[in-house]
C-alpha cells in the first residue's frame, strides 16, 4: 500500500526566512532560513485537520471577488505586522524625542488600519 505524501506550500518572508504550510489545516508548520531545512518539520506535521470554519468555508464556495478580498486583507495585514515591528524597533533604537514622536504616531496610524482591515477580513469570512 501506497503512502500519500502532502505538498507543503512554501512562503517566502521579508526577512529572508521561509513558512512551510500545511495544506489542509492551513497552519504554518516551520519558518526556517532555509526550504532545505523545512522538510524534517513538515515530516513531524502532526495536522489536526480542518478546522470547523475552514471546512464550511469549503462547504459553501465564495465568489471570485470575495477570494480576491480576503486574501489582499490577509496580505495587508501581514505587511501591517511587519512595518509594526518596524516601527516598535525604531521606537526601541531611536531615544530622540522628535523622531520618537513622529515613529509612536505612524505606528498609532499603522495600528488602528491593521485593526480595521482585521474587522474587514473577520466579516468577509463569516459571510462565507
């Protein structure tokens, strides 16, 4: 008997790193330097399945537009959580008070955007 193996999705980051992602419970399995190194991990997968949200979702498909929209909010929200690290790190190195203003604004700006587009995603995928 044939064993079945799953194909793990590999993303590249900003930082140089890579996500390897389970395909069926969408769950992020190992972030390394290398994709070399993610195989062992995605071995030791141990995937738990669909969770209950993801399997109606595909129960019910969604329109194009909507596949479109949620996943340019997911990816906004990525790029948002990026440039928050940023900021913070800036906010971390940087003890001028100017600069320190001007960082805390823009990352009070970046904040309150993620959280809307989070509300956006959060209600495009109920719908579905």
């Amino acid at each position: 008997m044939s064993t079945l193996t799953k194909w793990y999705p590999h993303r590249p980051n900003e930082d140089g790193t890579y996500d390897s992602i389970c395909p069926t419970c969408t769950r992020t399995v190992a972030r390394e330097m290398s994709e070399a190194n993610l195989v062992e991990a995605e071995t030791l997968h141990k995937c738990p399945g669909l969770s209950p949200s993801l399997a109606k979702r595909i129960e019910q498909p969604m329109v194009p537009a909507q596949i479109l929209a949620i996943a340019a909010l997911r990816t906004l929200i990525d790029v948002h959580q990026i440039e928050e690290t940023r900021l913070r790190a800036i906010l971390a190195d940087y003890p001028a008070f100017k600069v320190k203003l001007q960082t805390q604004f823009e990352l009070q700006r970046l904040v309150i955007r993620k959280k809307a587009q989070a509300g956006k995603l959060a209600r495009l995928e109920a719908e579905n």
